[in-house]
C-alpha cells in the first residue's frame, strides 16, 4: 500500500467537513454513546486522583502518600483526551451546513452547557480563598484567564476552559471554510514546533502556540467524528490500553528525545501544553479508536508503536542494570510488563461503559474538585497520618461527588431547560 493511498483512507487531503455515508450512519445511531461517557468519567477521574497523589500536602498539610501512587494518576494526558473528547463530541453534535442559525444554535447549546455551572464553580473558588484581585475574578468569569488575567488561585485545573472555549470559536472557522485537514494539521505543527524553539517569545505568543497544540489533539477528534466510519466492535485489551497510557504520561517519549537532542525547556518557557506533549497523541489515538470503534488504516501498526516505545525506553535502562536507579524507570517498567502479562485478556469494549455514571458528572467534577480539596486542607481537623489522610481522602470524594451530581443532574437540567424555551428556536 502506497502513501497515496494510505492519504486517501485517511482522508488527509479531503475538507473537514462531515462525510455523508457517516452522518447518515450516525442519525440511525442513538446519541447518546456510554463507552464515549465512560472514557470520559475515566478522564476526570485520572485528573482528580493526579492532584491529590501527585503533589505534597494538598489534602493533608503535614501528610503526603507514597510518590508511586502519584505516577499511577495520567492526569495531563487526560486533559488532553478531554480535548480530543470535546472535538469529537462537537462532530457528532454539528453535521448540519454553516448558517447563521446553525451558528446560533452551536454558541448557545455551547454557551448553555459550560457557563452556568462554570460560574458557580468560580465564585465558589473565590468565596472559599478570597485572595485573588476583582478583575482576576471577572476575567475568570469570562474564560479570559492566562489571557488577561492569572487563572484564579484557589482552582488551577480552570486553565483548561479557557483552551476549550478557544477551541469552541475556532471551530467556527473550520465549519465555515472546511479546509482540507493535511493544511490545517501542518499549519499547527509548525506553529506547535516554532513555540518550542522559541522558549523566550512574549507571553502571549508562547500561550498562543501551547493553545494550537492542544488543538492538535481537538481537531483530530474533530476528525475522527467526521471522516473515519465506525466499525464492528470487538474484544480488546482495554486494561493493557490504560497501563500503556499511563507508561506514555510518565515517559513522554517526545520530551525523552528532545531533551536527548539538547533542546529541554522547562514548562514556565514554553506552557504546559507544548509541542513535546504531542507525544503521547499515539496512545490517546489508540485509545480513543477503541473506545468509539473507528479504526483507522494503519490501525496495527499504531497499536504495535504504542507498545514498542516504552520497551525502547525501558530495556537499555534493564540491560545496563540502571532500572532501580529511579522510581520513574522503575514504575513504567511495572506497567509495560503488566500490559504484556494482561494482553490475552481480551474484553468487549463496552465495559467502559461502567464508568458512563462518573462520565455524566465529569464536568463540575472536573471544575470542582480542587476548592473542595482546599477546603479539606484547610478545616479538617485531623492531619500528619495515613488515617487522616484517608479520612480526608473519603469527605473530599463523598463532597465532591455529592455536588457534582447536584450541578450536574439536578440544577443542569433546569437552567437548560429555562433557556433553551428562552434562546432557541422551537
């Protein structure tokens, strides 16, 4: 098979914009997808337990748990899954031609689902650590922090939303040119490559360049939504899939080779989103193609490098008896043996689905779930134990858990009820 051909099954040189035989596929199918809910309520999860596990003292003030259970948490790639989420979840949702009433629709049903608990959660935030400035607060309001204002202090996973509202404009611009997918992807790998060998650009260019390759990950969900058809599912090694996903957050195989190659920044230079993140794109491809049963061409070979990057990084390190030398070295070597021993368990991908009920609160989960955990540190009575840690651990879920479902499934369905008679057409 030829590079032409593999670029024709690809779709590289085609516009972005729905194919036919997949939207008509897509109107028989119910809307509601709870394999893609589960990934998702997974997503959220990985995030959550990451800032409770991977740093010192933010539940406890005088406890920290064991270093390993911080590095079993992939919680910047699941960020990034977010995004490819939310591109693929826009195709799904937006096959009609660009309008000027289709438009409407997209910024309102958009505008309906993120702002009003998004508003809550940042007043909340505040109210909790009043420390930050008024104009910090309304400039987080309007999704306009790392922009004009800092990211509010007592919530940093809100630096994320402002990516994410980017990423709901710019769509605009793909629904309304369709331009063919090859140019936008090389457009925004070479302004993802350009942010990081240029580590010392003004602020706002640097954030401009980490937000196009967050992008990256957006447009190929986008993507797979529009141009790749669904396939028959079948039995795969879902949980070797989440151990190798959790091996390329720790090795972050792109960043291994440019700091090989003497080009290593720090994340204050060149953003937390940058070009060396795109190097765990493969395995949330992979990931993601199973999870929503569209296999790309190439599909196998995609699986056979997911598995062979971290057993490149691993076996010289084992071969020069250095393993045991870092508990980074040592944790991925852990989990690529464990994928290799797990690969014969093979499962219906529907068993993701099981966390669809975590999926339907993800969103405040995700948003909400750092001031709970201030608030943890600051007032709970007991510190400096493994018990009170725990015991912290289980009110901080029982809270956190408690008022997601309250914004997600009590409250949410109200104000979309009220302002979608109020805003949409009927």
């Amino acid at each position: 098979m030829n590079i032409s051909t593999i670029a024709q099954e690809l779709k590289l040189f085609s516009k972005i914009q729905p194919e036919v035989n997949n939207l008509n596929r897509e109107k028989r199918q119910n809307s509601y997808d709870s394999n893609l809910e589960g990934l998702r309520g997974y997503a959220a999860i990985a995030v959550a337990l990451f800032h409770v596990f991977a740093f010192k003292n933010v539940l406890d003030p005088a406890y920290s748990p064991n270093e390993y259970l911080g590095q079993l948490q992939p919680g910047h790639a699941a960020v990034m899954l977010f995004f490819m989420l939310s591109g693929y979840v826009i195709g799904l949702t937006n096959t009609t031609e660009f309008s000027g009433k289709s438009v409407k629709n997209y910024l309102i049903r958009r505008a309906i689902r993120i702002i009003p608990i998004y508003w809550i959660v940042v007043i909340f935030s505040f109210l909790c650590h009043p420390v930050d400035q008024f104009t910090t607060v309304i400039g987080n309001l309007f999704f306009l922090q790392q922009v004009f204002v800092p990211t509010i202090t007592n919530n940093a996973s809100l630096w994320s939303l402002t990516y994410e509202v980017g990423y709901y404009f710019l769509f605009l611009f793909i629904w309304f040119f369709k331009p063919k997918l090859i140019t936008v992807l090389s457009i925004s790998l070479a302004i993802s490559i350009f942010g990081w060998f240029s580590p010392y650009l003004p602020p706002i260019l640097q954030l401009f360049c980490s937000f196009v390759s967050g992008w990256i990950f957006w447009i190929t969900g986008l993507w797979l939504a529009w141009k790749i058809r669904p396939q028959p599912s079948h039995k795969v090694p879902i949980f070797s899939y989440l151990l190798l996903f959790i091996a390329f957050t720790l090795i972050r195989p792109l960043s291994f080779i440019l700091e090989k190659l003497g080009y290593f920044y720090t994340e204050t230079n060149i953003g937390g989103v940058n070009f060396s993140v795109l190097g765990i794109l493969p395995i949330c491809l992979l990931l993601f193609m199973e999870i929503t049963q569209r296999r790309l061409i190439g599909y196998k070979l995609l699986r056979l490098g997911c598995i062979l990057v971290p057993l490149l990084y691993i076996t010289p390190l084992v071969l020069q008896g250095r393993i045991f030398e870092n508990s980074f070295w040592i944790t991925p070597a852990v989990l690529i043996f464990l994928t290799i021993i797990l690969w014969r368990f093979k499962m219906n991908i529907s068993v993701v689905a099981k966390l669809a009920p975590v999926g339907k609160i993800s969103y405040a989960l995700y948003i909400l779930h750092v001031p709970i955990m201030k608030l943890i540190h600051d007032y709970f009575p007991w510190q400096g134990t493994w018990w009170s840690f725990s015991l912290r651990f289980i009110v901080w879920l029982l809270i956190t858990v408690a008022i997601s479902i309250f914004l997600e499934l009590v409250l949410q369905p109200i104000i979309k009820t009220k302002l979608s008679r109020l805003l949409l057409p009927h």
